[in-house]
C-alpha cells in the first residue's frame, strides 16, 4: 500500500508540482523514451558487462567496457532501475521518469560484496534542468499533477504554457499565432485530429493521464499533418502494485445563484495482471452532469422563462362563426430571482409572484443540461530485454440538450446533441537486435478511431422524458425526431439525389413542407411581443449528421548505429471513411453533404547524431494528400449545368457521364519538408537551441467540401464552395535559450518567425455561367491565397522556494497578421462593401493584417503549496495547517482583435464574427481589440489518513476574485450594449402594440393599453389575455398597460436575449468535493 498521507502530500505533491516546473519547458511528443548511463564502482572505475533492469519490465541491457549501457523505447511511467554484477551489491534507483522522446542520464555505484545481500537503494537523480537533449520548444506537464489542478479537461493545462494561447474557438487553442486546429493531436502515439473539423474531438481523461506535451517549435519528421505545433497525451498504464482512486465533486450546496448544477464522479484502478509477469492493465471512468451551462457574470439576475403546463385556453369565434380555442401556456421564471415580478393587486399577479409555486433557479438555464462520459483502458506487456505491446481503448461520449430560448412554446423546435467517440490503439516497439552500444528495432502504431454526431430537433417521448435529469446525468439514449427514414450515416444515393435534385430521392428529411414552417401565433410568450421569433408551432431548423471512421498506421525502423547516430526510418498511411451532412430540416440552401473516402500517406528519415555536448538532428519528411472529391467545373452548377443529363437520377450511365462531363476529381497534392533541430550547451548552467522546419497539414473537410455539392437552383451566391487546394504551409525558425541561475530558479526564453505561404482563404472570384455563357458570376470560392507572418518571443519562469512553494510564470509576445485571418474574414467584412473606386466589391487586404486570434500579451502561471505533515508540530496551528496544499493557476491576456463595421443596428457579434448581409467594414481589418481578460483559479486539499486509506477533502474555486471578463461585444458598437439594436427590435412591437389596442378602442391618450374593457373588442383575444398577463407580471396587476410597464417588458426581453451579460465571462464558481486513494 501507499506510503502515509503526510509523505505523500507533503513530498509527493510537492515533486509532481516540481516536475510541472522543471519539466515545463522539455517537449514530448512520444511514448516512449530512452535511459542511459554509466555503471562504476566507488572510485569511479567502469564496470563492463553489468546487468541494468528496470523492474517489473522486461527492459534490460549490458554495460560496455567503459560501464556505458543505454535503453531505447521505455514507455513512459516511473520506474525503478536497478543495477547488478558479481561480486557487488545490487543498487536501485528509484523514482526515474521516463518522459517521451528525452534521454534520461541514470548513473549508479556498486559496491564490492562477497556476500549476496538485497540491493540499495541510491538516491535518484532529478531530471536535468537544463537537458542537453532539447533541440525544440515546448512544454510537458505529469499526468499526477494535473488530476490536482483546478481543471476538468486536459486541454486546460496546455494553455498555461508558452506559445500556446486560448482563442475562444471551438476549434482549439493557437499555437504561436496558428490558427486553431493547425495543431495535431496524439493518444498514445496514435494521431485523433479529425479529418472533417480539423480539431480534436476525443479526449483523455484526467484520472488517466500519464504526461500532456505540446511541442511549439521545429516538429520530429515523424509527426504528420501539423502545421503550427503537436498536442500529445500519453495515458497511464498500470504500476507494480494494485492501485486505485475514487473522487467525487459538486457545486450543489452553494445555491442557485452560483450553482449551474455541476457534478462530476471520477474513478480508477489498475496494476499488474496475477500470474502473469510483466503485463499490467489500468483502467479509468468519468462521468460529469452539468444542469446548465456556464453563463456571463450577472446572468442570475435575469429573468428567463419556461412553460409549466396550460394557463387558459381562450375560445374565440371567427367571422364564418367557427370557434377557434388557443391554449395561452403558463410562464414560469426559471432563471433570475424570484420575487420581482408580480404583485398582490389580484390573484393572477399574487401567482405570478409566488412564480405558482416553482423555486426560481438563479444562474440556470431551463433543458440546457450536459453528460460526459470517459472511459479509459489499457493492456502493456513487456518482452525481451526492450520489446513491448501495448492495446489502448478511450470512448467519449456526450449528450446535451439546448435551452429552447425564443422557441419555448414550441416543443417541436427543442433540440439536443448525442456526439461519441472511439478510439482503439496498438502500439508495438519490437527490438530485433542490441548489443552494448546498438541496436536495431521496429515500431508500429495502428490505430482505429471513430466520431460520430447528431444534433437537431428531439423527439416529443426523448423531449418530455429528459428536460431536467437528476445531477445533470442522463444516461439514455437521446431520440431525434424528423430523421425517419434518412440513413445514418448518409450514403452515396443521398448525394446522387442533391446532385440530381431527384425528386423522388431524399435529399433534406422534411423537403418543402410548408405546413411545417415556423410560425408565431399571436402574443403567446412572456413579454407580449407581436413578433420576435416566439415561435409556437412548425420545426423548421437545421441538422447535422457526421459518421467519421479513421483507420492510421505509422512504421517506423529505429537504428541506434553507434553510440552516437541513432536513424529514423518510418512511414504513415491515413484513410478515412467520412459521410456528413448538414441542412435545415425543411430546405437546402447552405447545406453541406458529402461522402468521401479520402487518404494520406507519407514518408520521413533522420538522423539524432548525440555527441553528449552536442546534439544534431538532421531529417527529410514527404507528405501525399487525395481528399478523393469531386468539385463541379463552375462551382454552383451541377444539375444546372447543360450538360448534365435529365435521366442522372435513375439512369447509372447517365449519371457516371454527367459526373465526367460536370465534375473535375480532385487531384494528389505533394509536399517535401525539411527539418533541423539543433541543442548545444553554451556553460554548464545555460543550454541554447535552434530549430528550422517546413511544416504542413490537409485542409479540414468543413472548409475543403463547404457547398461542393450545391446547386445555385436552391442556395444562392452568398454559399461558400470549396475546391481542391493544396495544403496549407509554415516555414519556422526558432532559437532558444535555458539558464538555470540556481537548482531554484530557471529562466527559458525563445523567440520565432514563422511565414505561413498557402493558408485557406475564400475569395470572390469570376465564373461564366455555363447556363448563359454571356454572364459572369462573381463566386465565394475556397482558395490557398492566404499569406501571413508570426514573430514571437516566449519567456518561462521557474522558481522554488524551499520545499513548501514552487511557481511558475511565463509571459508569450506575439504578432500573428495575414490577409485572410480564418477562411471566412474577408467574406464576412469587405467583400460585403462595394469599392467607390472601382465600383466592384473591396478587394481584400494586400498587407497583413492582425489574424483573428491574435493575443498580444499573454502572462500565466501556476503556483503550487504545500505543507508537510511535520509541519509546526506540537501547535494548533500544525494541526490545522498539516497535509494542506494548494494549487493556484492564473492569467492575465489581451483581448481577441476584430473589425468594426458599419453600424446599421443588425447586432453582429464578435469576436470571430459570423456571416451577416449588413457587416460592412468600419476600419481595417481586426484594427479594434476587445479589453484584456484576467482569471485566477484554485483548489485547496486537506489531507487524512483513515486505515490503509489516504482522503483528500478539498474546495475547487474558479474565478476566486469574480472578474468580470468581457468576452465579447457587437461588431457595430464595439461595446457591450447597442442603442441602435435595442431601438430596430422594440420599436416595432410599441407600434404594433398601438396599432392592435387603437383597433380594439383600448389604446389610451397617454399611450396606456386598458385591459380592464374585456377582450371582446380584440381582434385576437388570445393577445388580450396574454396581455393581461403580461401587464400583472411587470406592471402592477391593476389592468392598465402603461408605457413605463410596457417598457419594463420589453426591456426584459432585450436584456434576457441581447443583454451586457451575453458577452461576461464566467464568475466565480465553487465546488467541493472529496477523493480516496489506496
């Protein structure tokens, strides 16, 4: 079993947040890594052909005759080395870790015994500060201290590194003025970034974590597909004993109003297999429920409303004499604080005060809930004296369901989200031949990794069934409605249909049904607005279906030709089975919908040349790329090009000559990229380093494929069609220098250029029309004529204070420009404005300009305490104080850059802002800056010992000071608030209010509505009821709708959907929990 609490807390953690430190600034990006050493005697003499092991594997190997002895392919972990040879006592090493893609130095002593005793155990060494072996930037941090962090996803650690900047992106941070996704993701060696997105979409666990890296610098020729940098989890495997941990944590006792219903379980076990030596297994579970998610600081002051059943049902006697009933639904608060609206006045105002009978929720959504579930596992057994497999399975899965908003009254336009995904791995290090000082092995990893999505309206059982589960888990299958008889995943005969505009063939599940289109029926939603998209009946929304399967292979022959050459010689292949679609449920304009089959493969050679001060690594990469796509000779044209044939639909010759005649296959796209990494010391104390590479990635699918398959005859000019470029391209320099001023205090400075050359950009480029050769279209199309530049430096700094205190500070400049920012930025700015010069649309920028996610300044940190079990022993204040740690971690950024348009009140958002008719450019692009953002987390732990069983009681505290981060801002204003918009979306309804009270001779002189006359008069009188509930709700209950109450009313609809705290970032959250492990 462990050893105790104290010892564990007071030197365990302490070490795990000293590796953070130490090893923060080392790069990492495989599973395995290399030990070497010397074996000597007490008076440093060399002892040749002694036997080196790490225990509970089978790694071995023999000293040389000058004591010399290394060990390749190590997967990563902590081990013990252990030293032995006739005559001597056995020595071990304990506490040596192994980090991916580094060469630990592990030298031990024997001493003479003419009697065998038990081995002694030596002090181990720590890990170099300055490791001579550091030919790139980067940052690694131990998987044991990031389960003690203040996070919940392994991705959060990386951005407390330099170089690695968060973009408020769903695609993922930015590495070094990148864009996000251009980095690639690896599990356990295996590559997950996904073929369709171009981001990562399945995760590791924190609980099953062994080591996070991200390299920022020069790449290995063995990493594919990346063109800024490479993210690399490595997962636990099991260790020489039976070992487990259990957590559990919530937000619950803290109330509504900070409590957004957050819980989260965590499990894991794992060890070596009875019986049989050397095969371990580990295995790991997550589950976490959330009832709503994160909202803006000063959210749980707004009012938000749901429907709790019927509140009247209103008849109503048309012209022809038929009586019509509308059902009026009951509108409870849900969100906000109770007890502001309503009044005594009468009984329908006294409900609305006690909100009839519901508790209001505070930060809480209504069905905005959120499920994730990881599990983890893995086999590694160890063979030979270097040979090991390894078999790793993760699933991620994810089911959410979103707060309706506007279309609370009409469940048919409730919508969720079920994603999943899978992914096997088999890693295989296979020594074939060693001997003292080489060695010859053969690594392969394959992998198989499948994502798969759904999203779009849920059926009414699934709706009525999971609107509020217990802890925020729903461990049913959600249901979706609307999809009956659409495949999943779509097949090649839905294409066929969308190409052909088959009539009789599905294309969109609910194609034209008008008698589904949304609709607002009256005043039927809290505030009494005529309009404001308060749908009530029709389910006219969008859907997504992706089916991704990725099947990968890398080979790779390692050749340690001498102790000082070690050659590289490999090859990767990539295919992927993909079928996505995308659509509104009832039409076609913007869809995306594609199945392809598309591959990669590549080639790469190095040479490491190690000549101990120096290290030299020389190698050449090769990548091919085929998306395997079809893009139509004028882009917007396929059944509507002349020479498509009338009988594509149903005839397969016909079809197959049409796609000859319309179509153009993509083509094989090449890339040679050379690459140079070079570390040397400069003193004892100061290393320095220099990386130069060419680095390259295929285009994401949503960007390559966007409208490939659209026909102008059912989208229009303002779609976006991908073609078949080439891939996008980094050239990189970078040097670096490391200088540990003392064991306590380490300095790592870095500064880069990187030339982006082929980026993704869409342009406005000139078509003739195939239909009308006398026309000329002007087309959104996807292109490579982007161009760009990056230059940064990244500081780090590393600093200990005895053994109670370590902290960690690092400070990244960069200036990120280019002419494109993302593919979309010039679409969504100047291409929406006509040139008075030349009086066609504004060209875009010839210079670069500041990209998207540029951050200027970006300062984080992580600060780690604690204190021993000895600590004041004897005194009150030890008592409390003993086995207490805590974790700190901090930042403070620059905002995001974004362009100012033309204010025309259309309440466009940014940053990365979205397509919009009226988003004229104000200024040049990205000229404006949102304000800096500044967060400090931490978590406190209390440590205890009950038997053979170490509890940790601990405070998780987000956001500890309550800042209030503005995140956003309309385009228009740059502000949080625009008079403009407020006044383009109620003005409307105080005049369609007017207009409907004058016809019913309820509209007063002062501009108050008297809904004490009854409702005969009304034209509606579901609107006069719905009125009169409205005024009791924000007025005083006495019937009289006046300005100043319809204000309040309108007013509160504008602040609940279009409010300041739409742009907040999160305040502060607490959760408390507790964690045992044996």
């Amino acid at each position: 079993m462990r050893a105790a609490f104290g010892r564990l807390l007071a030197s365990g953690l302490a070490v795990a947040a000293a590796l953070l430190l130490a090893a923060a600034s080392l790069a990492a990006q495989q599973t395995t890594g290399k030990i070497e050493g010397s074996v000597t005697d007490q008076q440093g003499g060399p002892v040749a052909n002694a036997q080196v092991t790490i225990v509970g594997t089978s790694f071995g190997a023999l000293t040389n005759d000058k004591g010399y002895y290394f060990i390749n392919n190590v997967p990563l972990g902590t081990y013990t080395v252990r030293a032995r040879f006739i005559g001597y006592t056995a020595a071990e090493v304990p506490g040596v870790r192994v980090q991916g893609g580094f060469t630990l130095t592990v030298n031990i002593k024997l001493t003479p015994s003419a009697v065998a005793i038990g081995p002694v155990t030596v002090e181990a060494a720590a890990n170099p500060i300055v490791p001579r072996d550091k030919v790139t930037s980067g940052a690694t941090v131990a998987g044991d201290l990031v389960a003690h962090l203040p996070v919940d996803d392994v991705r959060q650690v990386l951005t407390f590194q330099p170089g690695v900047v968060e973009s408020g992106s769903a695609a993922g941070v930015s590495i070094r003025g990148g864009r996000p996704g251009e980095a690639n993701v690896y599990i356990d060696g295996a590559p997950v970034r996904g073929t369709n997105s171009g981001s990562q979409r399945i995760t590791v666990s924190t609980n099953a974590l062994e080591e996070a890296s991200v390299t920022t610098g020069a790449l290995g020729v063995e990493f594919s597909d990346a063109q800024s940098g490479v993210i690399s989890y490595t997962t636990k495997a099991g260790g020489e004993k039976i070992s487990g941990s259990f957590s559990g944590e919530t937000d619950e006792p803290f109330g509504n109003a900070m409590s957004v219903g957050f819980n989260r379980f965590e499990g894991s076990l794992g060890g070596p297999v009875p019986s049989v030596k050397n095969l371990r297994w580990f295995g790991s579970a997550v589950v976490q429920g959330q009832a709503s998610d994160f909202r803006g600081k000063d959210a749980d002051t707004v009012a938000r409303f749901t429907v709790a059943g019927i509140d009247a049902i209103v008849p109503d006697t048309t012209a022809d004499g038929n009586v019509t009933q509308t059902v009026l639904p009951r509108f409870v608060q849900y969100s906000g604080q109770c007890g502001q609206l309503g009044s005594g006045a009468n009984p329908t105002a006294q409900a609305i005060q006690s909100n009839y009978g519901f508790d209001c929720q505070g930060r809480r959504l209504a069905m905005n809930w959120t499920t994730q579930i990881q599990l983890q596992g893995n086999l590694q057994y160890t063979y030979g004296s270097g040979s090991s497999i390894r078999f790793t399975g993760v699933a991620n899965g994810t089911q959410q369901r979103f707060n309706p908003g506007r279309n609370l009254a009409d469940p048919a336009l409730f919508q969720g989200q079920h994603t999943w995904q899978r992914l096997g791995v088999l890693n295989w290090n296979h020594q074939l031949t060693r001997s003292a000082e080489r060695a010859l092995s053969v690594n392969l990893n394959l992998s198989w990794g499948r994502d798969r999505s759904i999203q779009g309206p849920l059926d009414p059982t699934t709706d009525i069934e999971t609107r509020d589960p217990k802890l925020g888990l729903e461990f049913g299958t959600l249901k979706f409605a609307g999809f009956g008889g659409f495949p999943f995943p779509i097949t090649d005969q839905i294409i066929r249909n969308i190409r052909t505009n088959n009539p009789a063939g599905l294309r969109v599940p609910l194609l034209n049904r008008a008698d589904l289109t949304n609709s607002q029926t009256g005043r039927l939603n809290p505030y009494g607005l005529q309009a404001g998209s308060f749908f009530t009946s029709g389910m006219d929304v969008t859907g997504t279906l992706l089916s991704e399967t990725r099947y990968i292979g890398r080979l790779v022959v390692d050749w340690q030709a001498n102790r000082y050459h070690r050659f590289t010689l490999g090859g990767d292949a990539k295919k992927t089975d993909l079928a996505y679609w995308s659509s509104g449920m009832l039409r076609q304009i913007f869809m995306d919908a594609y199945v392809v089959h598309p591959v990669q493969y590549g080639l790469f050679a190095s040479d490491r040349l190690d000549l101990g001060d120096v290290v030299l690594e020389l190698g050449l990469r090769w990548d091919y790329f085929n998306p395997k796509a079809l893009f139509s000779n004028t882009p917007g044209f396929i059944f509507g090009d002349p020479g498509w044939s009338a009988d594509a639909a149903t005839n397969d010759a016909a079809y197959a000559s049409s796609l000859a005649r319309v179509f153009t296959p993509s083509v094989g796209h090449r890339a040679l990229s050379p690459r140079l990494r070079v570390s040397f010391p400069v003193t004892e104390k100061t290393g320095f380093r220099l990386s130069y590479s060419h680095q390259v990635q295929t285009p994401e699918f949503t960007t390559l494929l966007s409208g490939s398959n659209n026909d102008l005859f059912f989208t229009n000019t303002n779609d976006t069609f991908g073609r078949d470029v080439r891939f996008g391209k980094t050239i990189l320099f970078e040097f670096g220098v490391r200088h540990a001023f003392s064991q306590d205090l380490v300095l790592d400075v870095s500064a880069y250029n990187k030339d982006k050359v082929s980026d993704l950009a869409y342009r406005i480029l000139p078509f003739v029309n195939p239909a009308q050769a006398s026309e000329t279209l002007s087309v959104n199309v996807l292109t490579n004529g982007d161009f760009g530049n990056s230059k940064g430096v990244d500081f780090k700094l590393d600093y200990r204070l005895s053994n109670y205190v370590n902290a960690s500070i690092a400070y990244t400049f960069q200036v990120a420009k280019n002419t494109g920012s993302d593919p979309t930025t010039y679409l969504n700015t100047f291409a929406r404005q006509v040139s008075a010069l030349t009086g066609d649309r504004t060209l875009p920028p010839e210079q670069a300009q500041p990209t998207d996610d540029n951050r200027t300044h970006n300062i984080v940190g992580a600060m780690a305490l604690s204190l021993p079990n000895d600590w004041r022993k004897g005194t009150t204040l030890g008592a409390i104080g003993r086995n207490v740690s805590a974790f700190v971690t901090f930042y403070a950024r620059t905002g995001l850059p974004y362009t100012l348009l033309v204010n025309n009140g259309d309440g466009q958002t940014v940053p990365h802002l979205s397509f919009g008719l009226g988003g004229r450019a104000f200024e040049n692009l990205n000229a404006s800056v949102l304000p800096w953002t500044r967060n400090v987390d931490v978590r406190l732990n209390k440590g205890f010992r009950v038997g053979r069983v170490d509890w940790t009681m601990y405070a998780d505290i987000r956001n500890i000071f309550n800042f209030t981060n503005v995140e956003g801002a309309y385009a228009e204003t740059g502000d949080v608030t625009s008079s403009l918009l407020k006044d383009k979306t109620l003005s409307p309804e105080r005049t369609n209010l007017a207009s409907e009270a004058t016809k019913a001779s309820a509209l007063t002189s002062d501009g108050s509505v008297d809904l004490t006359l009854g409702c005969a008069s009304w034209g509606i009188k579901a609107n006069c009821e719905s009125l009169k509930r409205v005024e009791a709700r924000f007025g005083n209950g006495d019937g009289i709708y006046t300005p100043a109450e319809q204000r309040r009313a309108l007013n509160s609809f504008y602040n609940s959907f279009l409010g300041p705290q739409r742009f907040n970032g999160q305040p502060r959250h607490i959760r408390v929990g507790v964690e045992l492990n044996f």
